[in-house]
C-alpha cells in the first residue's frame, strides 16, 4: 500500500473555540428547555479539516476526485474506519488534549 505523509498545524485556542461552537448546537427538550447539544463526530472531524495543511482538504479538485464536496466528507472517503479513529486521537494528543482517559473509556466498555 502506497502511503501519503499528512502534514498538520497547532490551532490557536481561539480557533479551537470557534471550531467547538460550530460543533454544538441548541435543542429543545420536550420540556421546552433550550439546552447545548455537543456534536463530538462533528467537532472531531472539523478540527483535523482546521489542522490539516496537507494533503489541502478543502481543494476542489482533490474533493471532485473522491466524489466529495466537503473536507470533512472528503476524510470519511480517504480514510478505512480504523485509520480515521486512530487520525481523531492522534489529532486530539497533537493539540494538546489529554487523551489518556479515551483509552480507560473504550478499555471499560469492551468488559
């Protein structure tokens, strides 16, 4: 299998911010309370588009190539589930995240 190096940047907090408010949106309960609803898969997936410098996600002739408009589908496309999991974590610990608690989450649900 013929890989492609990524290359990738530090984001800013401030961008971090706007990527995190773009990933969450306001719902109704049933109840009528308007409360945040935080989309992970969403935030996940803008903040390697954000991150990425190469290859350019955002390209449209790389995106009509893969049949995709967007960057964050264009991922989806790319990538085999496990390598896009394994992209999100390593992007996360990247950015500075501590991603030392995902592992004892997926370790505590597969008992």
């Amino acid at each position: 299998m013929n890989y492609a190096e990524w290359e990738f940047r530090k984001l800013t907090a401030d961008e971090d911010r706007a990527i995190r408010a773009s990933a969450t949106r306001q719902i109704t309960t049933e109840s009528g309370i308007t409360i945040p609803r935080f989309d992970q898969d969403k935030y996940a997936a803008d903040l390697i588009v954000a991150s990425c410098v190469y290859p350019n996600l955002k390209n449209k002739e790389l995106n009509d190539s893969w049949g995709t408009i967007k960057a964050s589908d264009l991922l989806l496309k790319m990538l085999s589930p496990g390598e896009y999991q394994m992209l999100q974590i390593a992007m996360l610990k990247y950015q500075g995240f501590d991603t030392s608690t995902l592992a004892t989450k997926k370790e505590h649900v597969k008992n």
